[in-house]
C-alpha cells in the first residue's frame, strides 16, 4: 500500500512521519556516531571520511522508512533537506517529492500537524498545489 510521508530532517534526527488511515505515525532516526574524536595520524581527511559514512548510512535509514511513500514531503533547517532529495533522485524515488520546505526545529507535534495539513484536509476542501 502506498502512502504519504513527511520528514524533518538535519543532520543528527531525522523524524519520518506516515499517513496511517486518518493517523500520522511517527518514527525517528538518529545519526549513528562513531568515536568522532581524531585519532592520531587521520587528520581532517579520516574525520571527514568516517563523518561521510555515518551520514550515508543516516540517510540510507531514513530512505528505507520511506520506501513504501507514493508523496513525500521534506522539511528541515539546513542542508540535509537538499541532500536527502539528491539521495532520493539517486534512489529513483525524487519523483514522489511533493515539496521540500525549510522549517526550523519542529516538536513531534508540529510534524504531524503539518504532514495532516498537506496530507489529510477535510472533503471538500482542496488540496495545494503539487
């Protein structure tokens, strides 16, 4: 069954929200951190490296809760927002992007109640533009 899906994201949580029936069901996803401390002879370049697998896996976690999406709509203050669409468009799934929207910290509450506002309106009333 496919869906819609909201997420907020940065670069330490993400919180993907799915359009369950009339319900938003929320699940997090939080950037796995390694040592992030130097270690001696690695310099810039390994701390850089390691920074660049934690966050492909990051975004490989939350591609995977998407997967089931028809809509999805991307939220978030900074550079995360854009990338995750690139891995998206990389994952042939930058088609079912609805909108990608900056927002700044969100409470889980005004997740869902932005994912209800662009998912679920009341019939009879028209939905945005896609």
């Amino acid at each position: 069954m496919r869906t819609e899906a909201g997420v907020w994201i940065d670069h330490r949580r993400a919180v993907v929200a799915l359009v369950d029936g009339p319900d938003i069901v929320l699940q997090e996803v939080t950037r796995k951190r390694g040592n992030d401390a130097v270690g001696r002879g690695d310099g810039e370049d390994g701390h850089a490296s390691q920074l660049a697998e934690h966050l492909d896996r990051y975004y490989d976690d939350v591609i995977a809760r998407l997967k089931s999406a028809g809509s999805i709509l991307i939220m978030g203050p900074g550079e995360a927002k854009v990338e995750l669409e690139s891995r998206l468009d990389s994952a042939a799934m930058g088609g079912r992007i609805v909108g990608i929207e900056t927002a700044d910290q969100m409470t889980d509450g005004q997740i869902k109640a932005r994912v209800r506002d662009r998912f679920l309106k009341p019939l009879g009333t028209p939905n945005e533009a896609r």
